[in-house]
C-alpha cells in the first residue's frame, strides 16, 4: 500500500548558513563557550495552535473517505456547495507536512539545549522514548480491541478497507507496528508494510529523525545545523538515484521526507540565529524548495513522488511563512481565535493517536445507512466525528497521555 493511498502526506538542501553554527570539536557535553550563546526565548507559542489546527485537519480528512465527493471542477454539472466544501477538505493532508515542520523545529530546539549539557544523549533518548511509547502502546491496544469489536459487523469487516485484518497479522507485523518501524521493517525482512493504526505511517518517519538527530548530538553537536543540511542534500541525491535505478526506498527516512524534518530545523536555526545575509540565505532556500516540489508535483513519474512533491511545496511554504511571523508570536499566540487551536494542541498527540478507527468507523458505518452524499457528510458524518474523537481523545489525554508528558528543558 502507497503511502498516498494510506493518508494522501521537502525543503532543499542547503549549505551551513554563516558563522552561528560553529565549532571544531564533536562532543555531547561540550562547553558553552564553544557554542554561540543559547537564545532567550526559542519557543515559538503559536505551533502549539498550529499543531491542533493540523489535527482537526488530518481529522475532517479521514471523516470524508466515504463521501460521494462528486465534485469534478471539469464538469459544471457536478458543482454544488457541497460538494466544493468536500473538495476543499479533500486538501486537508496539508496538516501533514505542517506537523513535520513543527516537530523539526521542537527537536531542533531540543538539541540545541541538550547540547550544552553532560550526558545530553542519555537525556535525549529517555525523553523521546518516555515521551512518544507509552501513549502510543496503549493507543495499540485500545486499536486493536476497537478494531476487533467493530469486526463483528459484516458491514464494518467487508467495507470499512482502513481499519486492519487482525487475523493476517504476522509476529513480524505486530511487531513492527509496537515499535513504530512499520514503514520499512516488514519489507526488509520480505514482507509488506501493515499497519494497525494506518495513519501512524507518519510516527515510523519521525521516530527515525529521532535516531537520526539523537545520533548527531553525539557525532556533531557543535555542528547540529550543518549535519542536518548535509543529511538532507545527501537525501535528495539519494531520493533520485533511486528512482532513476528502480530502487524502492519508500518508508525511510532518506525517500525524501527527512526534508519535511529538515525545513523545520531551518525555522528553528533561522528565527534564532540567522541574521542579515544568512537569513536572506535561508528564506532562498525555502523558496527553492517550494520550486523544487511544485516541479515534482508537476513531473514526476509516479503517483507517490507527486504527492511528496505536494508536501515539499506545503512544507518549505509554511515555514517559509513562519519565520517572519515570530516577531509577533506572542500577540498571535494569545488572539482569540487560536485559543480553540490552543486547546486541542495541548492534547494532540492524543487526537493523533485514537482519532483514526473510530472516524473511519463512522464514517463507513454512516455511509452505510446512506449518509454519503456531500451534503450529508458535512452536516453529519463530520461533525460527528470530530464530536466523537475530540472526547475519547480528552479522555485519553487525561487519563493516559499526560502521565508520560515530558517536564519542560531549562
């Protein structure tokens, strides 16, 4: 299964960006005066909105999978509100590439404080695997018990494609989707990917840019910056000497995605430290970057490297966006209308987890007794979804999530 099909989710790469990344030496503990100084404030508040608009993005997308999405904008016959408010949600994957952005630049943030202290890497590591596997295990279970009930119904079994086949499951399945190395174990060994939560395809790439990061604290700390950008260039060779050789590199970092990773790192590395020229430097490489993925998404052979064109083009976009709205973030991060982005990322990563089988359920179980046109899909599927979701999610969060929430760095 294609990863486009599974939820339909590149900056370029870009040389060291000027004198704020230095250093000669490579240590995980090494001295602060051989970094330049750690900003005073890089938290960016308005991703914390940011991150639960994308959310209720990603959620209203998956509510649509059984609409009749009967709009074709070459036929005016076909052409209804409706049906032009479905189309347009059908644009939602864009809260994808949004949240990789953001999680570049919270690791980024994250590296740049750890690295300034002794045993960062120990630290790092715990806080990643405290952070992300306890929530993510029981989210498995409840999938899987979810996913087991619901399966009774001959109606939910034959029609409802996005929830799993328990029952074709192989040890090596089960166990690459409890360690979130469902994107690229199961093929290595052989087999094909399956995944019992399929939109935690996503949570397979961002473990691996943690690897990936968490080894630079060690390898490269005092030139974190410079090692992401030359990991993202040598992922772009690669991503085309695959492609042009016929190698199948889809589910790893390197197939391209580490460049969605990588335009958050440059947000990060740009709002707190890049000044004048090299900022100039880093916008223009943002900029390349939406050339490069339009280009892509234009002309590239194969459905898939289309769409991650489209997230190079939506990924270098909102961080090229980004970068000259810090100045006002904390103006923009307590305006009014973000407070209902606010709330629902302070328990994101738990929408994330749980939202999925039970809005596909809906979803089917809704079209099923006929509420599949356009109209009704918004007026009902969806609202109900997101009703549904939002609150197993609260309580998930509550009763789950937050006991395994990461004390904030110093």
């Amino acid at each position: 299964m294609s990863l486009s099909s599974e939820v339909q989710i590149l900056t370029p790469p870009i040389p060291s960006l000027g004198s704020r990344d230095v250093g000669q030496g490579e240590s995980t503990s090494a001295k602060p005066a051989s970094l330049p100084p750690k900003p005073k404030d890089s938290r960016y508040q308005t991703l914390d909105a940011v991150r639960g608009m994308a959310c209720l993005m990603l959620l209203l997308y998956h509510a649509t999978f059984y609409a009749d999405h009967s709009w074709s904008s070459a036929d005016p016959a076909t052409w209804s509100l409706a049906g032009l408010a479905v189309n347009l949600v059908g644009r939602l994957w864009m809260g994808v590439p949004m949240f990789f952005v953001v999680s570049g630049y919270c690791i980024a943030a994250s590296v740049d404080s750890l690295r300034r202290k002794p045993h960062s890497l120990s630290q790092y590591f715990y806080r990643r695997i405290r952070r992300i596997y306890p929530p993510f295990w029981a989210a498995i279970l409840l999938g899987a018990g979810f996913t087991w009930a619901v399966g009774w119904n001959s109606v939910v079994a034959e029609q409802c494609l996005q929830l799993p086949k328990l029952a074709s499951f192989t040890p090596v399945d089960w166990i690459a989707n409890i360690t979130a190395t469902a994107s690229w174990l199961p093929e290595l060994l052989g087999g094909e990917r399956t995944y019992l939560l399929l939109n935690t395809w996503t949570l397979c790439y961002e473990e691996q840019f943690y690897a990936v990061t968490g080894l630079l604290l060690v390898l490269a700390s005092r030139r974190f910056f410079s090692a992401c950008y030359s990991i993202a260039l040598g992922a772009l060779v690669i991503r085309h000497l695959c492609r042009w050789r016929g190698i199948a590199i889809d589910g790893y970092f390197f197939d391209g995605h580490w460049l969605l990773f990588a335009a958050g790192i440059l947000l990060y590395h740009r709002v707190n430290y890049l000044q004048g020229r090299a900022a100039w430097w880093a916008h223009g490489a943002l900029a390349a970057g939406m050339v490069y993925g339009l280009g892509e998404r234009l002309f590239a052979a194969s459905a898939h490297d289309r769409h991650v064109g489209e997230y190079i083009l939506v990924a270098a976009a909102f961080a090229l966006l980004l970068s000259p709205l810090k100045r006002w973030d904390e103006r923009l991060a307590a305006h009014w209308s973000l407070r209902p982005f606010q709330w629902t990322g302070s328990f994101s990563y738990s929408i994330y987890l749980v939202h999925f089988p039970i809005t596909v359920w809906i979803g089917c179980v809704m079209a099923a007794a006929g509420w599949h046109s356009d109209l009704r899909v918004l007026i009902g599927t969806m609202p109900l979804c997101l009703v549904v979701s939002l609150a197993v999610a609260w309580m998930f969060h509550r009763f789950i999530e937050r006991h395994f929430a990461n004390v904030p760095q110093r």
